[in-house]
C-alpha cells in the first residue's frame, strides 16, 4: 500500500484490499464473520433490559392495553382526563407500587419499579410523567421524607389516587437551584402550626404537575424557620384544595396551559398566603421541630442534610433515563424498518431502486445512533442497579449516595439528550412521512423535549459532575496545589511526554503508513478505554490547573477564573458521562457469550466508541493522543464499521423487544415494503405486455445511433 | 509568557493578559473598543433584511395583525379553518401577489414577494406555508409552466383564491426523486384529452396541502405519454372538487390527517382513475402536443427540460430560508433577552445572583448560534438576490440557473437545520419556561420541522450540491484523470507540501510559543477564507480520487465507489455551503462604514468562522492546516470573543427588527425582571428590616468561631 492511497476507503480498513479497491460485501469480508440471522437475540435482549427485565416486560405487556394509549387528536383538557383515568388502570394493574414498602401493600422493589416505570413512555409520555408525578414525587416525598405517622395517615391515599398530589418544589424565581427557593415554613410556637408563605411571585411553585386541576395536596418545599433561624430547605405535607376542588383558604394557584408537550399532565402555579399546617405536617424524617420551636437533626451538617433530603429525588433522573432509551430504540425501530423497506433512486441499477438503508450516508445517520442507543442501555441499567443498590439499603454509604448522584448526574443528560438527537434523525430518515402522527415520532419528541431539563436541567447536571471531577482531581494531587498541578499540566501539555506516560497504547511515527495498523489500533479496547480516559484526566487536570492561580483571591476572583472554563468543564463532563457508557457497553458485551452475537455487539461497542472519538478528534489529534495519519484514517474506518453492522441493523434494533402494540408507527409494519411490491410488479407486467412507453431518453439515443451508422453507411457507399 | 502557560485563557487571546490572570471586563480590553450602545441598529438592520427590506417590513407590519396569529388551542379542524380564513385576509392585504404579472394585477416584483413571504412566519407557520402551497406552488406553476392562456383562464381564480390548489407533485413513493414519479398522462387522440392515472398506491399524490378540504384543482405531474412515447414529466391543470366540495369523478384522495407540526394546513392524498382533461390544460411551456399527438418542445434535451421546468420550484427553497433565518432570530431574541434578566445561582457575591448571560456556556449557547444566525440572513439574501436576477430574466442563463439551483440547495439544508438546532437550545435556555405554548419556542420548532425534509430533503440537496463540487472539480481536471487527481490527492495529503503552496497562511513551527500569533492568524480573514476554502476543495479531491478509480467500470462499480464516500461528499457539501455562508457574512460587514458596528460585526463574523473550525478541527489538525498549538489555543479564542460579544448581545439580535408584536413571547417581555426587582426588594427590605431570620450556617459558622475563641481564652487564662 503506498502513500499516494492514504485517502481510499481500503486504506484504512481492517480486512485486505479487494483487488478491485471497492468496498467489500457481507460474504467477502471474512469467511468466520457472522451472517445475518445467526445473533441470538434472546441474550441480547436480557442484555439490553438489564436485571428487571421481568418487570419491565409486565409493564410492557400492561402497556399494550389501547387504553392506556395516546389519542392524538384530543385537545388538552380531554387529554389531562384521559390521562388521570389512566392513572387509576395502573393502580388497579398494581403497575405503580412496586417500590412502597410491604406493609403498604408495595415489595419494596426499587429497581425493578423504577425499570418497570422507564417503558410506560410507550404508551404516552404524559401517562408516565403525571404517574411519576404521583408516586415517584409525591407519594416519594411522604415515603422518604416523612416517618411512620406520615405514612400511615398518607400513603395509602397517596398509593391509591384518592389524594392525587402535587410535588410542590420548583418555583418561578428558582429551578435548579433548590438550595435558594423563597417559600417560607415559619414555626409558630403559640399555635404549634407552620406557617406556609410565598412572599413574592418569584416564589411561586411552578410547572407543578397535579397543581392545576386534580391535586388535592402538595408536598412543599420551604425554607424551615424556627426560633430565628432558618434551618433550610424541608418538605411539608399541605392540602390545597377541599373534596370539591376548590383552593383551600390562603392557597391559589394558575394553570400552566398549553406546552409544548405533556399536555396530559395539568401542571400549573400555586401560592401560598400564610398558610397554617399542623407542627406535625413537616416531613420530619431529616429534620424535625418539637412543639417548644426546637429544631433537631440527625444530620448534623446543613448541607450534608439538604442533599440528603434532596438525594430521594434520583429515581426521576434514573427513570427518564430509561425512558429516553426506549424512545430512541422507539423511534430507530421505525426508522430503521423503514429504511430497509423504502427505496430511492436507481443508483447501482436502471431495473430496481436502492434501499434506503443500503446508503452509505443513512447508514451513519442510523446505525451510529443506535449504536448510541446500546450504550444508553446499558448504562441505564447500571445505573438502576446501582439505585437499587442504595435504596435498598444494601449498600448506602455516603459515598455509595455520592456516586449515585454522580452516575445519575451523568447518565440522565445523555440519555435525555441523545433520545431528542434519535428521534429527529429517525423522523428526517422518514422523510415526509416521519411528519405524520400515524408515526409517532414528531409527538414523542415534543414530549421528551423537556425531559432535558427537568429532574435536573442537563447542563446543570453536567456541571454537577464535572465539579466532582475537579473534586477527585483535587484529592488526588492534594489541595489543588499550584506546584503540583503546573507540573501535571505540563504533563498533559506536552505531547512527547504525554507519549511516554502511555507505553500500552504508545503510538509513534514508526506505524506511519500502516493504515491496517491504525484501524487494529482503533479497535483495541485498551486504546479506546485509554483515549475516553485520558481525555477526561488531561481536560480536568487543565481546567484544575485554571482555578488553582485563583485560589485564595476570593469568591469573585474564583468565580471568574471558573467562568472561563465552564464551557470546557462541560464538556469533560459529557467526556466523562461517554466514558461510563462505553465501559457499561463493554461490560455488557464482555458478559455475551455467544461467539457471534459477541462478535456483532463488539463492532457495535466499536463504532460507539470511534464515533465519540470522531466527535472530538481535533482534541485528540492536537494534544497528541491520535497521530495526524491516524486521524485521517479513522473516518473510513467507521463508515466500513457501520457498514459491516447494516445487515444487522433491523435484528439488533428489534431485540429491544419493542413489539407492534408498542410502536404502533406505520413504518415499522411492511406497509411500504407492499407498495414497492405493487409497484415492482407494476412495471415488470407492463414491461412483459409489450406495450410499455417506451423513454423519450431511450428513443434519442437509439435515434443518434441509428442516424450515425447510416450516415456511416452513406458515406462508405 | 512561558509554556507552562499553554493552557491558560490569556494565552489565547490577542490582547495583553492582565497581571492577574483573569479575563478582562469589556473597559478593559482595549480603549478603542466599542462600548454597548455605540452600535448603530439601522445600519445593521439594513444589511440583515437585505435589498427588499421594504416589502419585508411591509410584511411585519401584516403579520402584526392578530387575525393572522396562531391560536395555540384550536383542534386541527378550527386550525385549519383558521388559516383558510387568514388567507383571504393576505388576498385582501394584497400581500401575496408581488410576483405576479402586473397585467394580473401583481408587480412582477420576485425578490421582494419571496423576502416578504418568508416574514410571515412570525404570524404562524401554517399560513405562511398554507399561503405557500397556494400562492408559491398552485398559482406558481400555472404561472411558469402555463402559458398566455392558460394565465388568462386560471391565473385570476388562483390568485384571488376563488380557485383553491394543491400542488400535486410528490407521491407516496417517490418524493425526492421526481423524475422517477408514476402517475401518467397519456393522450388520447381520439378525444384529444390527456388521461390522468396513478395505477398503483406507490403513484398517489401525497402530502399536499389544500388536497384534504379545501382544493378545487390541482397542477398534477405526470410522466407525459403520447405517440408510445414517454416524455417525461410534464404538469397538468386537474379540476378535483365540485362546487360542493365534492370529488369528481376518477378523483379520489384521503386526509394525511394529525402532524407533528403545521396542522393549519389540510394536507391530503390524492388519486386519479383514468380521470380526463383536455389537451389544453397541459401547462405547455416547455413542452407541447398537438392535436394529432405530437410532442414539440422548446428544449431538445430531456433532461434539461425536466431541470429547466422544475427549476421554477426554487422559490420554495429561497423562502424557506429566509422563514428559517426569522424563526432563528424570534428564538434567540426570546432566549437572549430572558438571558439577560434572569438570575441563577450565587457564584461571585453572596449578594445577588449572576445573570444567565454572564455565564459563559449559556454565551456559547446563545452567541454562537446569533452568530450564526447573521450567517444565515446574509446567505439568504444573497440567495433571494441571486433568484431574483434569474426570475426578472436579468440574467437567467443556464449557468444562472444552474449557480441558483446549487446555491439554494446549499443554503436552505444549514438555514432550516440551523433553525431547529437554535429553536432547540433557546428552548432549553429558557429552561421550564421555554417548554410552555406562551413562550412559542416549541410550537415553532414543530412546525419547522417539515422545512428540513420537504421542498427539497436537506440530505438529497446537500448531495446535489457535493456532486456539482466533483463536477466542478472535474471541469478544473479535465475528465477525472486517474494521473491528474492522484497526484491532487497526493499534494494535498501531504502536509509538507500543502504548506508549501499555500503561502499566504502558512505557518510554521516558527511561531510555536506565540499564542498572540495564533489567535492573530486566526482572526485574519485572508486565514479564515483560505482554511474554509482549502477544506471543500481538499474534500472533493480526496472523493474524486476514490471515484476516477471506478471510471469505465460500469454503473454498478460506480455506484459502489460513489457510496464509499457518500457520508464525506455530504459533509463536503455542507462545508462549501458553511463557506457561502462565511463570504456573504463578510461582504456584509465589509460594507459597513460605521467603525464601532464594523468592529463587532467582524467579531461575531470570527466567532461564525471559529466555530466551523472548531467543529471539524480534528479534519484541519490532521490535514497539516493547522498547527496542533494553534488547534489548542483556538477554544480559548473563540470562549474570548462569545464573551466580548455579550455586552452587544441583545442589541444583535434586537437589530433583525422583530417587535413584541412578531415575538408574542413572555421571555421577550420584562416581566422576568420584574419579578427579579420584586425578590431583591423583599430582601433588601428583610435585611433592613432585623428581624430576617439567621441561617443556620452562619449561625454554626459563629458558634464554631465563638467556641473557639472561648476555648482559646480558657487556655490562655
């Protein structure tokens, strides 16, 4: 292979060069690689649904029930109706308990209600989300917040829909930043009661679901003031509105109206004017006020205490990543079924028109994302597992919250953000007809939309991780100290050193011009896993080094050198959350056993990962992770990667399990496949009966023909 | 400045760094800057709503009138009826015939009416396009594919809309590919009429707007049969309803139903059985059968007259563009103003909270995308320019044509996608309050989503416009010479020599250490043109290379060479359309006189630039275009001027004219400022009040320090 070749698709591919230099099919690229059909998609699909697959797949079942569906076409306040009767099918499917205790009639089963919960969004997003409003939120708050007595006086209603709740947190003046909500909870010693205030319209909660019709009590979130101090934020346990459903005396609120999704879900304002609760309708557990206005704690550290109380907020962020997962495979089902169906333009042939998915660029636009897809799974599941691991108390250390938070923190944006990314590219993959509700797509991500930014805006998330970053960082080289960090930078900085630092996945000019090699490197998972992880260690080390010249210059001058770095802090953020999926990823398949289906998924696993690399090459090339002729040889090597997956694409997207009850989009049935049928048979008839027009283009270029061989006579005669 | 330094922002920027390190405030950058305020607002309007900012601001002042505003609320039934009625009020407005014939009552104004069209997307989507399907497509293809007597019977009911249309061009199987449609005409010399027939589901007309209610003819493209002879596609003036509103006989069709956006619009499907029209309602500009079945056509070649008749199909794809650039600007001016009066978090004083806009991801979030937005005005005015030379006949030769054609295909992909993509994140700025219907963010973005795929599918055009790159690039290489592009490919694969012929920007490891330098180079636009340019004509090369090899092989061969690289000519495409956009942003503000609006102008121009090599950075650093430290120090650049664009912010994007009328956002008004002067006042009056409570922090924080004293005191004593 010579240089003058550097640029050819065959360059920078893992298999030999055809002779011909032109892409190889399926059958030629290696006699032992898998054939389609040979995946065993049973364990894929244990894969893909994680520990809960047995609850999951009831919930699934359950949702196939027509009337927990969508109606499209009902305006928004038959939609809230529907949706609030739906609420109650789940309670009598026993659908939304699993996570209660025993003795309330639940099973104590947190990753499995929360895993059971994530596939609800099939049947509608704003089923799952007023549902989660009532008993990941509500009922939540009083389970986790409250103690025995709360219970006992509120769970069962809460459990049962006969006190549909708001979850009364957010405000107008403050959303993510919890810490600074303006609702007040005075104690008032004389009568023994607090007293619920917001004092101005900034401190109204908003976007409350519950809030603005069938809510007839509301966990509120308020700053706890007793004796002169504010003790921070608690949560107490208000009626709002009497059996007729009219507000309670000092309470009032506003509908949200219409947004621009959910709109089964009737969120809307309240406020508050002084409103009297019992001393004993503080949800005490974290925090409680005796009759006398003294506060108490079990934690001793206001700020350990809030994230405490606020830590029981996770299981939202754990199950929106679920469901944003299944609406990516949602939507890639449809997509991709379809794209095998439709066919566009003759390109390779004059008789029959090419496969949509047989195109090299809607291969990338496709299989690239579900690849994506795969990580989003399994990184979900880990991430259940890891909140079941806490929850139920088997493992719930303070680090054990701390990492939850962190893994929640980093998943949920991902996964949010990659389902609104899947479901447009699976809606323009359709084209026109991607547009129409009959396929569900445009609806689905209208939903999700907001699941981007609430149970923790993404960006704010982000952040959240990457100060843990910067918080591990720290640890690690002490107290950020400038010396150390300078050196370490320096470290990074240099691309020789940084060379030398990494003898595993050493690269050096002397593989220059082995393009076999680079794709082999690429595809070595000790070099993806060191390119992910190194990235997030040199970015995180480089901003470390910024805000260290700052230290002890004061808030101001922190905060400024902080801002200067945010946009990158972000990013090594999402770095980060990119490395947990590609370790999940690899963990998953390295569990497979099945040689072919291993075989497959790591190609998946591969192209997940070369494409995040690809996302970020210029990073990775000018900080001297990858070689300049690596890089160039990278972008063949994916679309040959996701090439070789096509012929799997349809298997490995079904073995999510999504069944037609579930999709119910036109493009996932054989609809199209039987109009290209129709039409194929068509013009076959025609073209037999002889009596087909024939081309205008046809009869020319046969006319020049025969005008130049008898001019050719004419002139030989 | 030592190399330790490498990372730090003030290594990257091109001013001097301050003693302490940290970024400057807008003073003290430099004196000569300029301060906000100092920007002169008409100028810049004048330049962002291009030659026809009359009629455009005739438009605006329409579009204010609240008849013609969307009803976020109403069903699709009351929408549709909704917009119909609108209609008669833009006929009664005569806002709609500029391009017309004056002899028909219009102004034979082209430029003007597709740029006062593209406005009117401030008043709701549906109308805009609804009047699009009528006005721009029905009447318009009587127009340009009609001929005197044809405008004399139909042009006056089109119009007028006594003649409601649709424009029956796309079928349920072929929509980018309209040569290959199969709906037929095929003409019947005994009765001297043309049959109009679609003999299978795959031929049915589809996705029309006016097809489901409301159309009482249609412009039918058929493939045109005569003599045994098939034409190719010709269009065909079809009476589909009664008076009543009934279809007539052969007609039928059926309602596409609920979309995912535009529900304003009654778009339907339409068939036809054998269904008979006269010779004469042959729109028979460009090609005409006589009575005795004749075929004569003004253009010999088949496949240029196809181009020639379809290329009347532009305006579509200039309007859609210039209705994306306003939804860009209605976003972010929402987005931006709300930026500027919201506060989140205390990060600098524990006094007040930072103003969203101070942050600097939310600049990165917000200013890039109003850069952009710049871009996307400037280019789709030239394109209405441009079409504008062509349609008055100024200069309407085939290589017009041909540069307007590639043009539109080149701008309208990145307009329409920059639309969703900055519609998206000013959504997710606005946080919560941007999912709601009263902020229109969302609303809009749905109904934007069609723009991407139809009127042409972004992909499909993006791929016209990367195979008139390669034949470009074959005119300048004469016939894909296998010697003459691989010795191209060799120049530019090697870094050496590509630095050797690009003298002008080249740069050396001389200049290593400088950071000044680099972001000198960076900012010098001879830099920004040569690396966005090289970029295009390097990429096209490097497919070409892979194609000449496939040359003589036959079409299958071909086809499989071409789809090795079809991801990369798509990216190529969209790289030479980026590059479009970068030349008519610079010929904006080179015609800037004002000094301190050319300043910031020129800016936010680099910032456009910088972001695009940002974005693709891993291609420049690997090509050898740009030095692995300069690829380091360009983030901290480009971070530098989102931030010394943010004073001017919300004068930039206040500058595109729209008015709270047009916006009709609650972000858009004060009223987050308002609530924010409410809560500061509460506190204040708190504070001065002494009877604010303690926080329990600082409590702890005092006891922690009296404790402390005490114990000293003790020990002391």
């Amino acid at each position: 292979m010579t240089t003058t070749r550097d640029h050819s698709l065959d360059a920078v591919t893992d298999v030999p060069p055809s002779p011909t230099d032109l892409p190889h099919d399926v059958a030629e690229i290696a006699p032992e690689h898998p054939r389609p059909g040979s995946l065993d998609s049973a364990v894929i699909q244990e894969a893909l649904l994680g520990r809960w697959a047995a609850e999951r797949r009831e919930s699934r079942e359950l949702a196939k029930d027509p009337a927990l569906h969508r109606d499209p076409l009902l305006g928004m306040d038959e939609h809230r109706q529907r949706v609030f009767g739906q609420l109650g099918i789940l309670v009598d499917s026993r659908a939304v308990h699993r996570a209660f205790p025993a003795e309330f009639g639940g099973n104590d089963n947190h990753g499995g209600n929360i895993s059971a919960f994530g596939d609800l969004v099939v049947a509608d997003p704003s089923l799952q989300i007023k549902a989660g409003v009532q008993w990941g939120l509500f009922s939540s708050a009083i389970l986790h917040l409250g103690t025995a007595d709360h219970h006992r006086r509120w769970l069962p209603g809460a459990m049962d829909l006969s006190i549909p709740g708001a979850f009364a947190m957010t405000e107008i003046g403050h959303g993510s930043d919890v810490a600074s909500i303006a609702t007040t909870a005075t104690y008032d010693e004389a009568t023994q009661e607090f007293v619920i205030h917001t004092p101005f319209k900034g401190a109204w909660k908003d976007y409350l679901g519950n809030a603005a019709l069938h809510g007839k009590a509301a966990t509120v979130f308020a700053q706890l003031i007793t004796q002169g101090i504010n003790h921070g934020v608690h949560c107490f346990y208000v009626p709002i509105r009497d059996e007729s459903g009219a507000f309670l005396p000092g309470v009032g609120g506003e509908d949200d109206g219409l947004k621009g999704g959910l709109n089964g879900i009737d969120n809307g304002r309240l406020h508050f004017t002084h409103v009297r609760v019992p001393r004993t309708n503080l949800l005490n557990r974290y925090g409680d006020v005796a009759e006398d206005g003294t506060y108490t704690s079990p934690i001793d550290s206001p700020g350990r205490r809030f994230f405490t109380m606020l830590g029981t907020l996770v299981q939202g962020r754990v199950s929106l990543s679920i469901a944003a997962t299944t609406a990516s495979f949602l939507g890639l089902h449809g997509a991709i079924a379809y794209g095998e169906q439709r066919r566009q333009f003759n390109a390779s042939s004059p008789e029959r028109e090419e496969v949509l998915l047989d195109y090299q660029n809607h291969q990338r636009r496709l299989i690239d994302r579900l690849a994506r897809a795969y990580a989003d799974a399994f990184s979900s599941n880990e991430l259940a597992v890891k909140f079941d691991d806490v929850f139920s108390g088997r493992a719930d250390t303070d680090v054990d919250r701390q990492e939850l938070e962190t893994l929640a923190a980093a998943v949920k944006p991902l996964t949010t953000w990659n389902a609104l990314d899947t479901l447009q590219e699976a809606r323009e993959a359709c084209g026109g007809t991607g547009f129409m509700a009959k396929n569900r797509v445009t609806q689905l991500r209208a939903d999700l939309d907001v699941y981007v930014t609430f149970e923790g805006d993404n960006t704010v998330l982000l952040q959240l991780v990457g100060k843990r970053l910067l918080t591990d960082y720290s640890k690690e080289f002490g107290r950020l100290e400038v010396g150390a960090v300078s050196r370490y930078v320096v470290l990074q900085a240099s691309d020789a050193l940084h060379r030398a630092g990494l003898p595993k996945v050493v690269q050096t000019v002397a593989d220059a011009g082995s393009e076999r090699r680079s794709a082999n490197w690429f595809k070595d998972p000790a070099v993806q896993r060191e390119l992910l992880e190194d990235r997030v260690r040199a970015k995180t080390a480089d901003i470390a080094g910024t805000l260290s010249g700052a230290r002890g210059k004061g808030q101001q001058a922190q905060a400024e050198a902080f801002n200067t770095r945010q946009h990158e802090l972000v990013e090594a953020a999402r770095n980060h959350a990119e490395l947990l999926q590609w370790e999940a990823f690899t963990r998953a398949v390295d569990a497979i056993e099945d040689e072919a289906t291993a075989t497959v998924l790591t190609w998946l696993r591969d192209l997940f990962a070369l494409r995040l690399i690809e996302d970020d090459l210029g990073w990775f090339v000018a900080h001297g992770r990858v070689s300049s002729q690596r890089a160039r040889a990278l972008r063949g090597y994916v679309n040959r990667l996701a090439e070789r997956l096509r012929p799997f694409a349809l298997e490995l997207v079904e073995a999510y399990g999504l069944e037609q009850k579930h999709l119910r989009m036109e493009v996932a049935t054989d609809v199209e496949a039987e109009r290209q049928e129709e039409a194929h048979r068509y013009f076959e008839q025609l073209r037999a009966s002889g009596t087909a027009p024939e081309d205008e283009k046809v009869l020319r270029e046969r006319q020049r023909k025969e005008a130049k061989s008898k001019a050719s006579r004419l002139r030989r005669s």
